[in-house]
C-alpha cells in the first residue's frame, strides 16, 4: 500500500515536473490538447509505463540510500514535508543524526533525480513527441474527462496484451 501510495504520487510529481520543465511552449500547445488522437494515448500509455518503470528503480534506490543510514521512508517523507511547508517544521522534530542523513544523501538524490529527467526526456522524444506535446497530452489526459476515458481504455489494452 505505501509503495502504491508513493508511486503514484511520485507519477503525479512526475507529471508536475515535466510540466515545469516543459512549460515554454505551453501557449503553442494549448489549443492542441483538444486534439489528441488514439495514437498519441497510446504514446503517452507507453511513457507513462516506462516512467513507472524508472520510479521504481528510484524508489529501490532511496530505499536502499535510506536503510543503510537506518532511516525509514516514513520518516525521511515527514522530514523532506517538513522542510517544505514551514508550517510543519516547528511539529517535526529533526535529530543531529537525522540532520546528518538528509545532508549525505541529498547530492546521491539530486544525481538521481537529474539522471531520471534526461531518461524521461529521452523516452519522450523515442516514442515520436515532442516534450511540449508530452505536457499538452497529459494536460488534457488530466483535465478532459473524455480524454482521460480514451487514455484509460487504451492503457488497459496495452497492459493486457503485455500480459
């Protein structure tokens, strides 16, 4: 449940992400989102798995990072909350230890995390988008219900002819 929990808010930061990132070239793209055809879905259903794919090896990896500073990913999500919403700092009790743990594994993170944009950006680009197409799709798969139908649909297919 936890990892499920964390994987899919690790693909909706992933959304948000690409969606920082991509966001030049928005105005271009806005009007397009309407416009998204079956084949561009099942593009973005490919992506999106392949995305899954890298979160999971990330998750592994921190898990790991974590359980060798004898942290658990509870703990490190209350702290890295705590250090985001100045509101929940003063609640959260952070030890030297603890302290000294977010220090040594905040550069491995950050590698990580880079290395997970350029993988993303290349499976963009090899599934035939172009990242500002990829932000239009997702915008759309997110906000336009029938859109959202159609990518589930066609997500559910290409899963069950993977299995």
């Amino acid at each position: 449940m936890k990892l499920s929990k964390f994987s899919l808010a690790l693909v909706l930061g992933l959304f948000l992400f690409t969606g920082s990132v991509l966001a030049q070239g928005q105005q271009m793209q806005s009007n397009k989102a309407d416009s998204v055809t079956d084949q561009e879905l099942q593009s973005f259903a490919t992506i999106t798995q392949q995305f899954q794919q890298i979160q999971r090896a990330s998750q592994q990896k921190v898990d790991s990072m974590l359980s060798d500073k004898d942290m658990n990913m509870q703990r490190f999500q209350q702290i890295m909350m705590s250090k985001r919403n100045p509101k929940m700092a003063d609640s959260v009790n952070v030890t030297d230890k603890e302290k000294q743990t977010m220090k040594e594994i905040r550069p491995a993170l950050m590698k990580m995390q880079q290395q997970s944009r350029q993988k993303m950006m290349g499976i963009i680009q090899d599934n035939g988008l172009t990242p500002q197409r990829f932000q239009a799709i997702s915008r759309a798969v997110r906000t336009k219900p029938s859109v959202m139908k159609r990518f589930q649909k066609i997500a559910r297919d290409s899963m069950q002819k993977k299995n």
